[in-house]
C-alpha cells in the first residue's frame, strides 16, 4: 500500500499522478491523505466532511480512471508533518509526495512538509519533483 499525502497543489497531483503509476505497475493500493490544518488565525481551516472535501474525491476519481484501488483519509487538527508520519507507521510500503504544495504563506508558516516527513518516516519517501 502506498501513502500519498496531497493538499490539491498542482505539485501534490503530479505525486499522485506518479503514485497511480506506481500503484498500476505494482499491483498496489493507495491512501490519499489530506490535512486540514490552520496554525493560526490567518490561515483558516475550512470545516469539511469526508463527502465534501473536493481534494479528497478529486484524488479518487484519478485513481478509479487508472484502476487503481485508493481510499481517502481525512485529518483535522494535527499538523501535516505529524499526521503523515504516524499515518506511515500503519504498514504502508512507501510515500510519494510532492516537493513542495500549499502556497507562499503556508510554506512560511508551517515549513517544509516534505523535509520533515523525510525526517520522521520509517518507510521510503519518494519525492516527485514539480
């Protein structure tokens, strides 16, 4: 099984893109992880269901054209580097993430997503560049 964080950056699509690929020529699953987090007032977190959240069905939409079996995974609350890495200690084979994602303003605020992944994973994180 494959995690594949994404935050519906062009950047996180392409790493999903990739990791449907993968998933295709492997004979593997995915989980699309998405992370709603706001750190502080100045990036509201939007309240969203499961159902609602446009990333989430997007991601599946991609995977069911490729005929690949994925399944969403919603996290409120946690921030994204935490989320990610304790969802990968759940037996997946690997991440495949995007470089970068989630705008300016975020990148300034929360840092690399991707960097501190890499520093917490236990399993392989693959980077797709974008």
């Amino acid at each position: 099984m494959i995690l594949v964080p994404t935050d519906g950056s062009p950047c996180a699509r392409k790493a999903e893109e990739f990791a449907l690929r993968e998933a295709g020529e492997l004979g593997a699953g995915v989980v699309f992880l998405h992370v709603i987090y706001s750190p502080s007032t100045l990036v509201p977190a939007p309240d969203l269901s499961e159902d609602e959240d446009e990333v989430l069905q997007e991601a599946l939409a991609r995977a069911k054209a490729a005929g690949v079996f994925a399944r969403p995974l919603l996290v409120k609350g946690v921030h994204p580097i935490e989320a990610i890495a304790t969802e990968s200690e759940a037996g997946y084979d690997r991440i495949i993430m995007g470089r970068q994602g989630g705008g300016m303003l975020r990148r300034l605020l929360l840092g690399s997503t991707t960097s501190g992944v890499i520093q917490l994973s236990r399993v392989p994180v693959l980077v797709v560049p974008c």
